[in-house]
C-alpha cells in the first residue's frame, strides 16, 4: 500500500530497539505537503531517534517509512543517498564549518552532488543567500565574522541548495532568547511559504510550536500520546497533552501564531539588514 497522496512523510508501527531497550513503540504519523509539523517532547522521549530514521540515518527495527511516495526501509544504500537528498537540515547552531568561507558551506552540497563548474555554483549559491536578504560580498567572510541571524539563514541556504522537498530542523530554538527564538519561527514560516518545502521540526520549545505548527506531535516515552494542532493538544481530552503544556510553565493563550507573509515583498525586514549586523 503506498503513502496518501497527500503525505510527504508517513510512518507506519515504527519500532525501534537498541540492545533490550525500544526506544519507539509503534509510531504511526503523517506529515502532509507544504505543512510543518512539529514534534515535541521532554528529554529521552524518543525525538532524536525519530529524526533520524525520518532522514534514513539508521533503519527502524521493525515498520515501514514512506518518503515522497517510497518505503525506504531495506533500500540499498545508492537508493538511500537520493532518499537523503529529499531532506535539507537545518541544525540548532548552524553547524557551519568554521575552517570554509560562507561560499564554500553553502557550496558544500553541489559539490558533493553535483557536476556543476564553480563559476555555476557560485552563481547559485550567491543566487540562494540574495533570496535569503544576504548581500554577495558576505560569500568571503567565515562563520566567525558573522553575526547569529547571518549564521542562520547561511545554514539555510546550505539547506536548500539541492531544493529538497521536506526541510527538517533539529532544536532550532534551543538555547535562544524569546526575541531570537520568534526571529527564528519566522524564518521557519518564510521558508516554507518561499520555497514550498514541508517543515519537520523536532522540538521542546513549546511557545515556537504554537506559532507555527499546522500539526503538533507529543512524544512520551518512546510513544505518540497527542497529535492534533497545538489548540487540540491544549483544549483537548488528552490528559497528558494538557499537562505537557501546562508544566511547560507557557502561557499559550498569550502567543500569536507567525502570520502569512505578502508575496510581493522581496524580504522580511530582519532579513534586508542582517547583512550588516555584526
């Protein structure tokens, strides 16, 4: 049986076991096209496991998982090497590399993946950060040089140089400030909107899931106990939902989600001048 047409990613009694511990039990979800869904859950839940059997970086004990209409599970690793390129990561601090210019990080996978001559390449890494509201001239500098909204929206751009289809987004708030962390739901919501791309965000940060999330998970224990939109998990019946959110210390009443953007502008305003903050 192949995926709903309508599903990006699909998971179907996903189990996984390390030694005598399983550490998913039976995970069934569904991330539907140019939608962001965002998995939350406390420490030891599950959530980086889950990320990397999305991403096809370890293989579930037992189940399916379908990416972009193919069970990946059993897949030879040629085949697996494309299914990787279906995802662009966006990590908590970047990861740039601190040794490579901005030109040669965002480089990074068209050279790995491609056949294309520098001077393209180039072309369109400098075509991909000015969608991003990063001025050419910051192609020269190192990661060092560059202030933390430049640094996210380069590891951004590295994210999205083989167009991959789903970007998924390891903790990206974690550790920020609230006025940096709301900076950072935006950027999630405009890439989305710009690029057509589907968000997967595996998060703890509740406040950044009301903003932006179509379809929030809870993850306990290795277990899905609540999905819905974050009003569902909030207002709903589930127990342990409510409670989550409650001890989260949030006060979700308060926060308002990241609206759309208009088409017509070129940039956000934090992104035409991040170019010069240092």
């Amino acid at each position: 049986m192949s995926a709903p047409r309508d599903a990006i990613v699909e998971l179907r009694k996903v189990r996984k076991t390390f030694r005598d511990q399983e550490v998913l039990k039976g995970i069934d979800l569904t991330c539907k096209k140019n939608e962001t869904t965002v998995i939350i859950g406390g420490s030891g839940a599950g959530k980086t496991t889950l990320l990397r059997l999305i991403v096809a970086l370890e293989s579930p004990t037992s189940g399916e998982i379908w990416i972009d209409g193919t069970n990946i599970v059993g897949l030879g690793e040629r085949e697996t090497n494309r299914v990787r390129q279906k995802f662009g990561m966006v990590y908590q601090y970047a990861a740039l590399l601190d040794s490579f210019t901005v030109l040669e990080n965002v480089a990074f996978p068209l050279v790995e993946h491609t056949k294309l001559s520098q001077k393209e390449i180039t072309e369109r890494v400098v075509d991909k950060l000015g969608l991003l509201g990063l001025d050419p001239s910051v192609i020269k500098k190192f990661p060092s040089e560059l202030s933390g909204g430049m640094r996210k929206r380069v590891g951004l751009a590295r994210a999205l140089m083989l167009e991959p289809p789903i970007l998924v987004y390891d903790e990206p708030t974690s550790g920020l400030d609230p006025l940096t962390s709301r900076l950072v739901d935006d950027l999630i919501e405009e890439m989305r909107e710009r690029f057509g791309v589907t968000s997967l965000v595996i998060s703890h940060d509740i406040a950044s899931c009301f903003r932006i999330a179509h379809q929030a998970v809870l993850l306990i224990r290795g277990q899905i106990v609540a999905r819905g939109t974050p009003d569902d998990l909030a207002n709903g019946d589930n127990e342990e939902a409510r409670d989550f959110i409650v001890n989260s210390g949030v006060d979700v009443r308060a926060i308002k989600r990241v609206g759309p953007r208009s088409s017509s502008a070129e940039a956000p305003k934090e992104a035409r001048t991040v170019e010069t903050d240092r």
